[in-house]
C-alpha cells in the first residue's frame, strides 16, 4: 500500500522533447507538492496545490505545467526539455496546511540528452 | 526569503551521539522540520518543532529555539544504517511552505 506513489520512477529523453509525470496518494491528504532534487541534492520547492488550487508556484519556467485533476493527484508536465531539467523530482502530500509534515513518493529520475 | 545553515559534512562512529546544527533567517516562521534521506531514496519526515524545547522520539531528538533561530537535530546510539543525508527545512506561512537546507551527509563509521 504505496502511500505517495509517482511514475514514471526513471525517465530518459532528449531534448526539446515533452514528458510528464503522475502522483496519487491514497492518505486523504488536500495539499500536494512538487519538489526537484539536483545533483547538489538541493531540495527545492516548484508547485503546491491545495484542494486542487494553486497555492505555491515558485518562479518555475512556464515550460512546467501542474495539473491536480483532483486532491489525490497532482501531475506535471514539461515542455521543451532542457539539459537543466535533469534531476529527481519528488512529489508529496501533507494533511491541511500542516507542510510541516511532508509525506514524500520515492522520486522520478530525469535524465534529459 | 528563507535562508539556512547546516554543516555539510560530519562523521562519527557507531555507538556515538552526533548533533546537526541548523540556523535559519526567515520571516512568517511556524516551525523547524527534520528529515532523513538515503541515497536514491525518498526524504523522510522525522520531527516537527514548532514551540521552544526538546521533543525525542526513540533514538532521535530535535530542539528549537526560536529567539536564536536556531534548531539541532540529535541521534544517540549511532547505528551503520544512520549513514544518510539530513535535512533541516522552515514551514513558513504565506502558502505554508516547507523551504530545506543543503542537507548535511552523515557518515556512520565502525
């Protein structure tokens, strides 16, 4: 039982090429977050979405687009793929506003030629 | 913006203790959070200090002080699968947002 669950889990592209990657989670959390993980492993924060409303947009190219179809889920999609795109994207969920306490999925590898 | 500071770097042997220092400067300031991380996994949640003080939980205790912006996170009977990175991040308000450190990498030695 996968609480944070994303897949992709490794993805290799080239560049300029379009990609997506899914998240659910099934512990009835209303607050999602994307995060990227560089090589550095930096852990920086891109999109949080409440209730499916977008709350947190952190000055994220427009090439990345978040979508949440619902509470449970929350996907991200990019376009025009870039070499710097290239990291560990790590969705995660937490219960109303406390962010204090994330709940991490095990991280989609991006891998951009 | 938030900014914080932890060591990048500190070894110790199995059986010791070992403290993670972190400061931190950021406005709209709720709490100090800690995670683990090994490689090529995902960050795990290990504590939550929002008030002054001292919270344990087995092994592993985290402290606060909030007029010194500063936090540590403690784990005593150092264990060879305590060998991961930590990660101390602020929940500031404002969209409640978790914003990390750099992470400090602890090497567990025998």
């Amino acid at each position: 039982d996968t609480a944070v669950s994303q897949t992709p889990k490794y993805l290799v592209t080239q560049m300029g090429n379009d990609k997506s990657i899914k998240c659910e989670q099934n512990l009835g959390h209303d607050t999602m977050y994307w995060y990227k993980q560089d090589s550095k492993k930096f852990l920086k924060i891109m999109f949080s979405y409440n209730n499916k409303e977008l709350i947190i947009n952190e000055t994220v190219p427009n090439r990345f687009s978040p979508k949440s179809p619902d509470k449970a889920h929350l996907n991200l999609h990019i376009n025009s793929l870039e070499l710097g795109d290239s990291a560990v994207y790590f969705c995660a969920s937490s219960l109303g506003g406390n962010a204090g306490e994330l709940f991490f999925g095990e991280g989609s590898r991006l891998t951009v030629l | 913006g938030q900014s914080l500071e932890q060591p990048s770097e500190v070894t110790a042997v199995e059986g010791a203790i070992v403290q993670i220092n972190c400061t931190y400067q950021t406005s709209g300031f709720y709490g100090l959070s800690w995670y683990q991380q090994h490689d090529g996994g995902a960050p795990t949640f290990l504590s939550y200090n929002a008030l002054d003080g001292l919270e344990e939980t087995g092994r592993f205790s985290s402290f606060l002080s909030r007029s010194d912006s500063y936090g540590y996170l403690l784990l005593q009977e150092l264990q060879m699968k305590d060998s991961a990175s930590y990660f101390c991040a602020v929940f500031t308000g404002g969209g409640n947002k978790l914003t990390f450190g750099t992470g400090t990498q602890l090497k567990v030695e025998l």
